[in-house]
C-alpha cells in the first residue's frame, strides 16, 4: 500500500507525533528554536475543519491540545496545504509566503490573530514547517545532494580578487565600491547582485574554472550593501534605487575599470535593469544581456502582501525572499542565500524595491530593443512567484515581435527558483553556458 501524502498524516495523531519527533531531531529547527527565548504557540488551520496547534518552547516542539488562543493561525483550505505538504510541491507552494503572496486571503490563505508574532517568529514557523514536510515524506527521503552539496570549485582556496574603487554617483555624491574579480579570459562579464543583497551570491560562479578560463568576470556591491560603502550623500535610512541611478552605477563602473563589450547578466533587480541595460546597449558598449527572473514590469501590489509587513529586517527580509527558492535546491545554499539577505544594513532592501516594484517599466520600450546589437538571453526559473515563467515569456515575445528582436531566447529553467545563480548552482551553470554561448556566436567581440 503506497505511503499516504504530507497532509494525511495531521489526521493520525501517531504518525503526528512521529514527525514532531523527527523534526525534534533536526540540528536547523533545533538551533532556531533555542534562539527562542520565550514559549511560542501557533496552529495552521485546515480549511476551518481543522486546528492543529503547535508548542515550541525549550528548544522542542509538541502538539498542543490545550484551549490557549494560539498567538497565531496560519489558515489555508485543505487543497492548498495538500499541495505543500507533498513531496514536491509546486510554485508557489514551495513556501507559506508564496502561498500568502500568490494566493491570498481571497483564495482562503491568511494570517490569524497577531500578525506581529507572525513576523516575530517567520523563521522559526518556517523552519518546522519546512521540516514537518521532510518528516512526513517518508518515502521520499532527501538525497545527499540536498543534504550537503558543496561543487568541488569551491572546495579549494578561494580565488576570486577583491577591490575597492571610488565612483563619483549623483545623487549619493562619492561613493567607495567594492568589486570583486576573477578569471583569465579575454571576455568581461558582469555580474549584478539581486535587491537587498550584494555580489557574494556570484561566488559559485567566479570561482568556477571553466569559466575563468574562458572569461573574466566582474562582480560590484552597490552603494552601502555588502562590502561597498554608502556614498558621502547617503545618508541612513533614505536609499532608494531607480533605472537611472542603477544604469549610472553600471555606466561608471564599466568606464572605471575600461571594461569594454561585456555581457552583463543578474537575477531578480539585477535581471531587470539587464533589459534596461540592453535599450542603452550602444552608450554602455554592451555585447549582450542575459536577464535572470527578469520581465518588464511587476506592479507593487503584486508583493504587498508580504512586503507591507514591518518586523526584524535581518530575519524578516530573508524570510520573505528566500521562499522563492526551489525545493529541491541544495540545503547549504538555501542557508546561504538566507545569510546573504539578513546581513544587509537597514532600509536597503526596500530601497531597491523601489526600483523592482513599479521603478521598472519597459512595457512600452522592449519593442526597441536592437537585439542584433545586443543579443537578449533570458533565463527564469520554475518555481519563481515574483517573476513568474509566464511574465518574463510575455516579456521575450515583445522583444522577440519588436522592430529588431531578432537574436532573443527564452529559457524556462527546471528545479530553479528565484536566485539560480546561488541557490543551485551546478543545476544552473548549463543553462548559463548556453546563454553565454548563444551571445558570443550572435555579437561582435571587442572591437
């Protein structure tokens, strides 16, 4: 008889109680829930016909009978928490928050009682959530890859070179940069970081040795994230990014360093302003983009759900995002990227949404893009809810049906999510040769 499905299990309380125990055996929920320091009591909510109230305190998590109100309810129909709980869920079930952006409260999916404790403990809930999901998938066990994965690029010392270089940025006034650089190529590429993080995410890629033989690559922190310094004029709090102070920063850097006919790629923010980058291809001397969850445009309603919600930004900003990391992504870099999120200074990250929500709009503009001059490789993953597969293909066919789109791909990427570059790399790296094979052959090297 085949092993009934994740949600099933909350209807026996034995098999409950033996996947409360597992999951009081994982070294991750053991060490988030003893950075709690008072009991937390929650519940999800099955569609209205059921409660299951949960009790972390001590660093153990039990099943609670008791009349207490749970401090908060995390409700969903039953369809919704079935698709969850499955072995391999799809998007936006992968995580609660693409359930409650995505979905919403229309569509039954809501928070209950105190949102503030909801956002108080977003890692913790996450973290048993996640771990009630791998408990009670028995059958379906995760592999070695998933467990600990390491690429053997990264198992020697480092080699990537870092610097700082000053760049005068209206309206920030001068600004101390940090870049990054590796690789014995002749072919510069560019790497730009996603919103609310910096270059770090690149590392799997610029310390892989294909690549270096083939390219040299460059990687920079914007203003006051990651390891760059805010700008003389940036002053705490007041960041906020936009296409033309993005397009400055990559402008600057480039003639800086005399980085001549680079390909510029990203994800995410980094993604979008590659489109930008692709209008303004002839000025910035650019050989080709390969945009990542990139299309050309998401209004700010599509995230307010989540990202109106206010709490501790180094664990709710890492919360929310790294929800649109694929499933089955190793479990180191899903850590990782988690990490790279919480160490940001304050008010960064909804800066650069300023630029991601709403701040970017190529609607009308990506008819123009000459891809004879500036070859357009755009790459989404599957499980991305932000920038979904569906938006960024819109996207490609306006490049593809505008007056010059003749040297446009699109590329859905499997078992990728919303950061492919860092969240998976080795399950990425192929996509991301084709792209840049696709650009070499279709452009005109260094003149």
């Amino acid at each position: 008889m085949a092993t009934p499905s994740g949600l099933r299990y909350f209807l026996d309380e034995d098999e409950l109680q033996s996947a409360l125990a597992k999951v009081n055996e994982d070294p991750e929920f053991k060490a988030t829930a003893n950075a709690t320091n008072v009991p937390v009591e929650f519940a999800i909510d099955i569609a209205e016909t059921r409660t299951i109230c949960f009790k972390v305190t001590a660093g153990t998590i039990e099943r609670t009978t008791q009349g207490a109100l749970p401090e908060f309810v995390l409700k969903a129909r039953a369809e919704h928490w079935e698709e969850f709980f499955s072995p391999v869920p799809k998007r936006p079930f992968q995580s609660w928050w693409g359930m409650l952006r995505v979905l919403g409260k229309d569509a039954g999916v809501e928070v209950l009682n105190d949102v503030e404790a909801f956002t108080k403990h977003a890692r913790l809930w996450r973290v048993v959530l996640d771990r009630l999901r791998d408990a009670v998938n028995t059958t379906e066990t995760k592999s070695a890859r998933q467990e600990a994965y390491t690429p053997e690029d990264e198992t020697d010392d480092d080699s990537l070179i870092g610097h700082y270089t000053w760049l005068n940025l209206p309206p920030l006034g001068k600004c101390k940069i940090f870049y990054e650089v590796s690789g014995q190529g002749s072919q510069p590429i560019l790497f730009l970081h996603t919103a609310g993080a910096d270059s770090r995410q690149y590392h799997s890629m610029m310390n892989n040795k294909d690549l270096q033989a083939k390219y040299v690559m460059y990687a920079f922190d914007l203003p006051g994230h990651g390891r760059s310094f805010p700008g003389q004029k940036q002053y705490p709090l007041s960041y906020a990014n936009s296409e033309d102070f993005y397009i400055t920063c990559i402008h600057s850097f480039l003639q800086k360093l005399n980085i001549q006919r680079a390909i510029v790629t990203g994800a995410s923010m980094g993604g979008q302003v590659c489109l930008a980058v692709a209008l303004r291809a002839k000025d910035l001397n650019i050989r080709g983009v390969i945009p990542c969850e990139a299309c050309d445009f998401i209004p700010s309603v599509a995230g307010s759900t989540i990202y109106n919600l206010q709490g501790d930004e180094g664990i709710l900003n890492a919360e929310r995002v790294c929800g649109m990391i694929s499933p089955t992504s190793p479990e180191i870099y899903k850590r990782l990227n988690w990490w790279l999120y919480s160490a940001q200074a304050s008010r960064l990250f909804p800066g650069d949404l300023k630029f991601y929500f709403d701040g970017w709009d190529g609607r009308d503009r990506m008819r123009m893009i000459d891809t004879g001059l500036c070859p357009v490789y755009m790459l989404t993953g599957e499980y991305d809810y932000s920038c979904s597969v569906e938006m960024s293909r819109a996207t490609y066919e306006k490049i593809k049906n505008g007056e010059k789109g003749k040297n446009v791909v699109f590329a859905k990427m499997k078992g990728l999510g919303h950061f492919p570059f860092s969240e998976d790399p080795e399950r990425f790296l192929p996509y991301f040769n084709r792209a840049l094979d696709y650009v070499l052959d279709r452009s005109e090297g260094p003149c």
